[in-house]
C-alpha cells in the first residue's frame, strides 16, 4: 500500500498514488473501463463465460467510479463554480447520465449473459458511458480545471483514492 509522503511544497515528494489530481485519476477510470469495453467487444457471442467475467469488472469499475463523482468529484466542482448555470447544468446532466448507466447495470446484472438481449443491453451500455465520457472529458473537465487550483485537485484525488480503497475492501 502507498504511504503518503508529506511535503510542505505539495507536489514534488507525493507519491503517484496519492498525489494525482482528480481529473487525472478519473480520466485513468474511464480509459481502463474502455479497455475492458473493448475486450468484451473483442469476444464471438458464443465466449458467454469471459463476458460474464468482463461484465462483472465493468460493472464494479463503473459503480465505484460513479459513487465518487457523485459523492467527492461533482458536489466539489458544483462549490467551486458557485452553481454558475452552465455548470450546475452539466451536473444535473452527468446525475442524469449516471442513472441511465445505473439502470443498465441493473438489468444486466438480471440477464444471462448466454441471452441475447445481455449483448443488446451491453452494446446500449457501452454507448451511454461513452457519451456519457465524452461530456464529462470535452465539457465538465474543463471547466473544473479553469475552476479548481491544483492544490484542491490533488487534495480531492486523495479523497477519491481514499473512497476507492474503502469501496473496493
Ligand atoms: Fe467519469
Ligand atoms: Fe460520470
């Protein structure tokens, strides 16, 4: 486990783990669960087995990562933009967007994955996260990185690094 180095200057000694800022960590989240998207993609309908596997990942990557947008990302970078309406829209959006995936997840988990509508349901998923992706990356990323300093960045990384581990024990 990585032991948080202190510095007085921040940055410089942090370790990786606990010293990247949040955008950065939850752009990490999205390029892995996009791996796995595509491995899953990657398999004939009949490897049911390997995609109840994937799925299983997809699925715990996708719940861990929504729980810490909405519980330590979205609620920091609605503060900081003092609910300007284009943020406070793009928030009340990514919410939206995160109920859709929530749903699929849902009724993926309740499907077999040797059942036909499992690859439709999967396909329809994998469509939400990425626009659901694009959004976050091409417009709330950007507007909390001209709204947060990188100190406050790297302080609510730790916070989600910290939710994670406690998620994942
Ligand atoms: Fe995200
Ligand atoms: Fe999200």
């Amino acid at each position: 486990m990585p032991i948080r180095a202190k510095s007085r200057t921040g940055e410089a000694t942090t370790t990786r783990s606990r010293g990247t800022d949040a955008i950065a960590l939850l752009k990490q989240d999205h390029k892995e669960v996009k791996a796995l998207f595509e491995q899953a993609c990657a398999l004939g309908t009949r490897a049911t087995e390997q995609r109840r596997k994937l799925y299983g990942q997809i699925a715990a990557q996708l719940r861990i990562h929504s729980q810490v947008e909405e519980e330590i990302f979205y609620p920091a970078f609605r503060e900081r933009t003092r609910n300007a309406s284009d943020e406070r829209q793009e928030v009340l959006e990514a919410y939206e967007e995160h109920g859709i995936v929530k749903h699929l997840l849902g009724e993926l988990d309740a499907t077999d994955p040797k059942d036909e509508s499992f690859l439709a349901k999967f396909q329809v998923l994998k469509e939400n996260v990425e626009h659901h992706v694009r959004e976050e990356e091409g417009e709330m990323f950007k507007m909390a990185r001209a709204a947060l300093d990188k100190e406050e960045l790297i302080e609510l990384g730790s916070r989600i690094e910290a939710a994670k581990e406690e998620a994942r024990a």
